[in-house]
C-alpha cells in the first residue's frame, strides 16, 4: 500500500475551497466534519468555515433575508479565498442557497469546488437537526430556507453527494475519491 | 552564511499575528509590504489584512465610529485567528485605536504580536498618505483618528517601530530581528 500526502503536492497549489451547500439537516456539517481529520491526514491543512460558528466570528450583524445571506456568503467567500490561497483547505458548510451567491464565490475564490448536498427535503425534515423546520411549520418562525424561503440547488455542481441510507463517513470517502479525479488532491490516498 | 528557512519551525507553530497598529500614515502597510517579501523568503506563507482592501472583503456595511471600527477590529481578528492557526502568518495594518480592541485580538488569536508603529502625529500629518489630515484639519471630514478621535497607545507592545529617518526596510529589518528574539521566527537569517 503505498501513501501520498499534501504535502506531495507543490506549495501554492494544496488550497483549494470545498463549498457544501444544501438545505438546512442536509449533512453539510456532518459531511465536512468528516472530512477534516482524513484530509489531515493527507498532510494537508483545514480550517472548517461552519455557518453558525463563522456567523459569530464576521457577520454577528446579519440576520437571514436574502440581503443579508449574500452579504455572508461574501464574506465567508473573503475569508475561505485568503485561506486557500495560503495552501489551505477551506470546507465551507453553508446553506448558501442563491445561486448568485455561490457563483460569486466561485468567481472570486478561483480554486472553488462545489458541493451539493442533495438531500430530499422530506428527509432534511426528519433529521430536523436544530428543531427549525418544525418551528417554521409552526409558524414560530419565518424565512426559513426549503419552507417559506427558496433554495436554488446547483445547475452544475462540481461534485453531488446524497446522503440517504449512506453513512458521514461512506459520503466523505465518495467525496475524496471526486476531489482526486478533479485534481484537487492526489490520486492514490494508500 | 547559513540559511534558516521559516520550514524549519514545526508545522503548527509557523503562524503568528504581527499586528501593526498606530496613527493613519505612521507607516502601517508601507512596513507590511516590506515585511512581505522578506517573511516568504524564509519559506513562511504570509497573508496581508490591509485595513482598507479588508474593509472591503469583510466590512464594507462599516462606517468609522467607535462601535463600527471595534466591530471590524474584531473580524480582522477572526480571519487573523483562522490564518494563523493554519501556519500562515498574517500582517494586519490597521489604525485599531482601541486598547480594548486589541486587547481583545491578543486574547482571541493567541499567536499575537503588537507593533506599535510610534510615529510622531507631527510627521504623520506631514506625510499625509490619503490627505485626510488635510481634510480633517478643514473640516471636510470628522472622526479622524489624532484629530478628533483618540488613539490609545499601547501600554506595552511587544514591538515598538520608529520610523522617522528610517526607511521601510530598516524598519522591517528591526522588526524581524525583534521577533527572532521573541521566537517567531528562526534566529540565523543567513
């Protein structure tokens, strides 16, 4: 068996962004927290831009109608280009949900590569992982996203994971094995 | 002449935060910019947060008053955090008045380092960078930092640049002396 690491890759060249975006329970952060220590493991470093944490650190200001969701996924976008411009990887797990946004990112990222978490709704519903869609089925709250606010899933996603009947770690295996065949990473993980 | 690169220090101990702070036109980002290119040559990964380009990445909801500018001291620090946390060092140039502002950098990032860039406000003003003293003095704009807004020195900053008859690369030269001493970077520069 034989081992590649990150660090075989050339310096400025091991950064890249991996955005997940997907309904609320999707598996975004399931899947990316999953995903740090085997990318670690290839010598590699990662920084985890989750939602709610990277909310408190820039954009504590922001609530989520639309105006505000975009202006933090420009700065979640800033943020995720200086790191991976520095040889590191950035995991982005947010819902993201406008297309605008994402290819705003995209744009300005340069090494960008798009994640779709392509979770049914039905089943986000069930996971239900901060009790939002049942408060918004009750009307407790408003403008949440897959109830009474769009999402816009990717036209062309980079890579599409599904999560249903698939265990975080099977989905983040499926998800290296892509990232090698774009290149981002090297081909054979030992 | 041996040469000792910033490889050398263990991975997980590269990065740091020099964070530059003083009167507008004490020469912050000219000392940064000097800083750049002598930091990568010892094979460090180095990271800019200029105080204007990041207002435009992370803050450019942001006016200048008191909470506005500790709003954004605090998700510069945040992006100085996740830099160099990851190995990478990150320069902030940033007027960053407040003593509580960067007291509340060095406890966040850890890995900080205080410059305090002493450059007389009689100099500063002669400089002139952006003509905002000019501005200011007419009173075309207000809330100037050293002309109708404070800046609070550093009691105890772990640098401190001067930067009258000096040219930004004798001054960036102390600089990397002083965080040799301070361990940041290795001691022999070749």
């Amino acid at each position: 068996m034989s081992e590649s690491t990150g660090s075989n890759l050339p310096v400025g060249e091991r950064g890249f962004c991996l955005w997940l975006t997907g309904l609320p329970s999707a598996g975004k952060t399931t899947i990316a927290k999953a995903l740090v220590p085997k990318l670690k493991a290839m010598g590699l470093h990662v920084e985890l831009l989750d939602g709610d944490e990277i909310r408190r650190g820039i954009s504590s200001d922001l609530g989520f109608d639309r105006a505000a969701r975009e202006t933090h996924a420009g700065r979640v976008s800033y943020v995720a280009k200086v790191l991976s411009r520095n040889d590191v990887v950035a995991l982005v797990a947010l819902i993201s949900p406008y297309r605008s946004s994402r290819a705003r990112a995209r744009s300005e990222i340069g090494r960008f590569v798009e994640v779709y978490v392509d979770t049914p709704l039905e089943v986000c519903e069930t996971r239900d992982v901060k009790g939002l869609y049942q408060k918004a089925r009750a009307g407790a709250i408003t403008g949440m996203t897959g109830v009474d606010d769009p999402y816009e899933p990717p036209e062309h996603p980079d890579i599409v994971a599904h999560t249903v009947n698939r265990t975080p770690d099977e989905v983040a295996e499926s998800i290296l094995t892509d990232l090698a065949r774009l290149g981002r990473i090297p081909r054979s993980r030992g």
